[in-house]
C-alpha cells in the first residue's frame, strides 16, 4: 500500500464557489479490472481542484500502489480517509463496486459515510436516497439465460 501523504498528493482543492450551500458534488471513475469508485460530498470550505480527481483515481489505479486489485472495502476506506483529509466536507460517501460477472448479474459493493458533527440536512439526504433508488428501479433487468425446454 501506498503512503497516505504520496497518495494523497493529487488531491489539490481550491475554496468552495459556494459558501454556506448545501451543494452536492459527485466524482466517478472506473479502475482497471472493472473496479468503480464514487465519491459523494457536500462541501464545506473546499472541492477539488480541476484535473485533482483523475490525477488521484490514475494514482489508485497503478499497480505498484495495490488499489485497484485490493479487496473494496480497503480501496472504499482509503478513498473515504484521503477524501475526508483533504476535502473536510460536511458529508462524505465512497462506494466502491466490483463486477464479478457481466454488469449487473454479480457484483460486492461497499458504502462508506460520514459526516461533521453536527451537520445535518434530512431533506438533501432523502432526496439523495431517493434518486438513488429511482435510477435502480428504472435500470433495465439483466436478461436471463434461455431454458430448453
């Protein structure tokens, strides 16, 4: 595994466009071998600066540095510590998914959060969950193998 420091190097952040916003700030990429990696945050002082998500995500992608190949729930917590080091946002979630098959028939997904103390926004949260939960039901079902019969 990688330093924190050289890992965290990439992330540079600049101050947030919109103080005192409850804003929603999403980044994604997929790794190689089919690895995706999502962060959600709300930011409080800063975001990252442009080019710093994929300059990172290049990073954790490289073999010398064992991310990508890693199990998710130690790519998830790395990215949530990095993330929530440089970031400091009000909120913070990682999702790190895994295909173990063709998309959607097989998978291990991980879902890490946290949040300042004290901060909290109920209706940015249920509003987020729920999205989440329409874009899942209107994804189209993986189609099944034919039977003889």
């Amino acid at each position: 595994m990688t330093d924190p420091e050289i890992r965290r190097a990439p992330l540079l952040t600049r101050p947030t466009p919109a103080p005192g916003l409850d804003a929603v700030a999403v980044l994604w990429r997929t790794l190689s071998g089919g690895t995706a990696v999502q962060v959600r945050f709300v930011p409080d002082r800063h975001v990252l600066a442009a080019g710093a998500w994929e300059a990172y995500t290049t990073l954790l992608d490289q073999p010398e540095h064992g991310f990508a190949a890693d199990i998710p729930e130690r790519l998830a917590a790395a990215v949530l510590s990095d993330c929530a080091n440089q970031l400091v946002p009000r909120w913070l979630e990682v999702t790190v998914t895994r295909h173990s098959g063709p998309p959607e028939t097989a998978g291990h997904r991980v879902r890490l959060e946290e949040r300042q103390p004290g901060w909290a926004n109920p209706d940015l949260m249920n509003r987020l969950y729920t999205d989440d939960a329409i874009g899942s039901a209107l994804r189209p079902l993986p189609r099944l193998p034919e039977t003889p019969v």
